[in-house]
C-alpha cells in the first residue's frame, strides 16, 4: 500500500458567484458595501451562456451552472486553464486541465441539488402530463450532477465526489479535497459547493418553520435579528500541494491546516442548545492544525443571522477562545445563506481577506446583542494575515470546520 504523504495543501485559484458579486474582484467590492433588505437573494445578471452553450445551459439546473462559472475562474485564477474573455461567446465545452487527469479530482458540496429543475418539472407533468417531461431531468436533479459536468468539462478522470450535509456541505467538500492532496491520492482537486435551493415549495418550508426574516435584512448577531436570507451561490477553490505549486510559480492564497467534523445528534433542525458539538469540531480542527486556539487571529463564523444559530455559535465561540478573542464576523450580511455552496463562499472570502489584509464588516448589524460577548468587525478592519477558523453548521446536526493560514513568503499581489 502507498505510504500517507501528509503534503501541505495550497488554496492557487479563487472563483465566485454570489448575490454579492460575480468573480472575486466583484465580490470583494460587496463585501464591503451594505446590502439592499431582500429575504430571498438572487445571483443578479447571471447569464449561464458566457460559459456553455445555450443547449449545455438548457440541459443543465442552475446548480450545474454557477459550479461551471466559478470553477472556471477559479482554475483560470490557478493558471490551469487559459483565461477566457467571456466576450459573449461561449468558450469551448471540454478545457482540459494540465498534467496527470487520474490524479486530478472533484469534490463538490450542495444542499439538495437540481431542486428547481425537479419543481419544474413536476409542474410540467402535472399540467401537461409525462410525455411532456423532459428525458433531461434525473442528470439535472441528481445532486452529483455539478461535480459529474466539472469532471467531464475539464477531463478530471480521478474521483468526482458530492458531499451533502446540508449547510456544512461546502466546508466539507474542502475539507475532503484538502484530504486528498495531503494524502497524496490527488495532485489536483477542483472543490467548493454550489446550491440554489429557492423554489417556490422550498422558500414556502423556510417561511412555515420561520427561518427567513421577515424584515429580509440579515444581521447576524444583532440584538434584533430575525432570520436568515436565503441565496444561490456558488465557490470554488483549487487545491494542490505546496511544493508543487511553488515549483510552477503559482500564486498561494493560503494552505487549508486543519479540518473537522463533528454531530450534534440532537435535532434534525435546531442545533443542540450547548453548542457542545460546534465547540468541539472548532476545537479538533484547531487542533488538527497543530495550533492553540490563541494562535487563531480571526473567525469567519457560520452567522447565519437566526435567533438560536448565532446564539449557539457565539457560546461556543466563547468557550474556544476565552480570553484570546479573535475578530469575528460573518459575510451573510451581504451574501445572504447559500445552504451548500456557503461555507466555500466564505473560503473564498478569507482567500480575499489574506490578499487584501482586511477583514470585511459584519453589514447589517445594527446593535450587537449583548448576550454574545464575541469582537464582531462593524467596519473593513486592516488586519495581519494569521490563522483563520471557518465554521460551517447544518440541518440534520452537521458541523464543518477549516483552519486556513497565511501562505509562506511574501504576498504576490
């Protein structure tokens, strides 16, 4: 059996599409600007034909095509691929990735998958009847579905994975492609997550088990906060080992240290009111890191802006940190909840934080509740790059953790 190598793990490349940008130079821009109230947050100006064409795009839900744009940016950014003008033209349905195709793989998180082509479907059949149903809707609602169209888009002959837990989904399709780098049964992976779960069934189940807010601001840890706003989205980071994206002069974000996941076993909905098992994912991946939870500079929190979530992490927060007190915040003010694709989101975010050397603001928190006794940042605040936790909390009891640090040297850009 082939020895464990435990190699480094390199973030190289960055993509993003979110109600908050498209691509990371717009993202960026809107992390830092306050969001317009909307319960429900679309990715605006998203036209799937600037990366496929419209026959590709037809045959495909909307969770298949924001993983295709942003895993495009993203191995664009790695220098894996050739940049694209997106001039209104197409680009080509098959860009292979350099090097080995059975060491390079996908590991790609969603909540349900092709809900929306599933919904409309199920109009289609019940208004029009079966014949009308298109032969294309079990490869659009399966939710390996994104991670399958990357694998063949870019020739990706190694493992092609979905991971599906919930709102940790992101954050463990990370965690799992970083394992297999480190590991070495990898060279390259594409992971992340993509989720668009804001159909009309789907946004009636939120609204009656009273999870949006209703004023559609989101403010995480504000004293008045009244729920999350749910959003489509979709990140995507390259991984490979350090050594050899040195030795290709690739740009190094920062390196994915430490992982972890944890249960709850407490509720399929409502996260266990200790926070015991939010606590203790933070804390293994800490761990996993080699560090000490006074080592961590900052946290990228879950902050989904719901009463119970963001008391719960708060608590356990806390409990990590005690005095140490790392700069917390949450980027769902302006990004709004992208269930499965979130936590990728917000690795995307930290990557632009390190390059930037600026921790984005907390926007719409108003009047932190004072029962959370955590330093949240109300405003862009300059910041040293060191080791960040991102956490990542989900339906059915799932907690996902990364710990990210800066990369070696000095930043290129």
């Amino acid at each position: 059996m082939k020895p464990l190598l435990n190699r480094t793990v390199a973030v190289t490349g960055v993509g993003v599409v979110s109600p908050a940008g498209i691509g990371a130079t717009a993202f960026w821009r809107g992390l830092l600007a306050p969001a317009e109230p909307d319960r429900v947050r679309r990715v605006a100006d998203f036209d799937p034909r600037r990366w496929m064409s419209h026959k590709v795009a037809r045959n495909s839900d909307i969770v298949t095509q924001l993983a295709i744009a942003a895993a495009d940016e993203a191995l664009e950014d790695a220098g894996l691929l050739p940049p694209d003008t997106h001039d209104g033209q197409a680009v080509a349905e098959r860009r292979p990735v350099p090097g080995d195709p059975l060491r390079a793989a996908v590991v790609l998180g969603t909540g349900i998958g092709g809900v929306s082509t599933l919904e409309t479907q199920a109009g289609v059949l019940r208004e029009a009847g079966e014949r009308r149903v298109s032969p294309h809707v079990i490869p659009m609602t399966m939710p390996n579905a994104a991670a399958a169209a990357l694998s063949i888009r870019y020739g990706l002959r190694g493992s092609a994975s979905t991971v599906t837990t919930a709102c940790a989904a992101g954050t463990d399709a990370i965690a799992a492609g970083a394992r297999l780098v480190s590991s070495g049964a990898a060279d390259v992976v594409v992971a992340g997550g993509a989720d668009s779960s804001l159909t009309p069934t789907c946004i009636a189940g939120f609204t009656t088990m009273r999870a949006l807010s209703g004023s559609g601001i989101s403010r995480p840890f504000d004293r008045d906060r009244d729920g999350l706003a749910a959003a489509e989205a979709s990140g995507i980071v390259v991984l490979e080992p350090l050594e050899s994206a040195l030795a290709r002069g690739a740009h190094v974000y920062l390196l994915v240290a430490g992982t972890a996941s944890t249960a709850d076993a407490h509720h399929v909905t409502a996260p266990a009111p200790d926070g015991e098992g939010a606590e203790r994912c933070m804390r293994q991946a800490i761990a996993d890191a080699g560090l000490e939870p006074d080592q961590v500079t900052h946290v990228n929190a879950h902050g989904t802006s719901t009463p119970p979530g963001d008391a719960v992490e708060a608590r356990a927060i806390r409990r990590v940190f005690g005095a140490s007190r790392p700069i917390v915040t949450s980027v769902k003010g302006v990004t709004g909840h992208s269930f499965g694709a979130s936590g990728a989101v917000e690795v995307v975010a930290v990557a632009l934080t390190m390059r930037e050397r600026v921790i984005p603001p907390t926007q719409g928190l108003a009047i932190q509740d004072p029962a959370l006794d955590l330093d949240v940042a109300r405003r862009p605040t300059p910041w040293e790059p060191g080791p960040v936790l991102s956490n990542s909390f989900g339906f059915g009891g799932h907690n996902g953790a990364l710990v990210l640090t800066p990369a070696p040297g000095p930043a290129r850009r």
